[in-house]
C-alpha cells in the first residue's frame, strides 16, 4: 500500500468547516518562528538577540528555506553572516534544520550549528 503525504495546509477547507481556525504561516511569521528558536535554542556562540534577520530563499509547499543570518557591527571582521539554513513548516510553524546540499530536514537540536 503506497502511503501519501498531505501537507496540513490542503486540508484547511475540512478544518475551516469544522469551525478549527486553520492559516498557512506567512514568510514573515516564518522568520519570527526561526529567530525564537534561535534565541531559544542558541543556534549562535554570541548572544546575537535583536541582530538576526532572515534570507528567504523560498521553499516547496510544505516549508520555507531561510538562511538565519546577523546584522554584523563595524568592529566585527567576519567573512560570512551566516549561521546555517533551516527549514519552517507552513502548516505548524515547526522549525528544523536544513541541508542545503542534499535538500533535507532533521530535528533542531540546540547549540551552533557548526560547533562540534
């Protein structure tokens, strides 16, 4: 038996009639999601809360693509602003990591995401 995957957001029209309350994440409430986490989950060395943005690059119809990045102060010599790519799920709003080379999720897990 073959199974299908129904992402939550098609079924909103069964949910809506129901009376449930049912929205696709916007790309802003997205980023909002992933800079909570960050903070949350200390996706950086640096305590970088009030500089983190996002960089969309967006997605398939179950997640938007973000590259978390930070706003870098003058004094700072850095090469890239980058601390990794994940991935937020449009139906609930879940956050996972994401690898950009082979086009997959797996679970957040705190710390940074390059620090071993």
């Amino acid at each position: 038996m073959r199974r299908i995957s129904i992402p939550l957001f098609a079924l909103c029209p069964l949910v809506a009639s129901q009376g449930a309350a049912c929205r696709e994440l916007s790309p802003g409430d997205a980023c909002a999601k992933l800079i909570r986490a960050a903070i949350k989950y200390h996706l950086s060395v640096h305590d970088l809360t009030g500089r983190y943005y996002c960089d969309q690059n967006g997605g398939n119809y179950q997640f938007y693509i973000i590259a978390l990045r930070y706003r870098t102060r003058p004094e700072e010599l850095v090469g890239s602003n980058l601390l990794g790519w994940y991935a937020v799920m449009k139906g609930d709003g879940s956050v996972w990591s994401y690898d950009i080379n082979e086009s997959k999720t797996a679970p957040l897990v705190p710390g940074p995401p390059f620090k071993k």
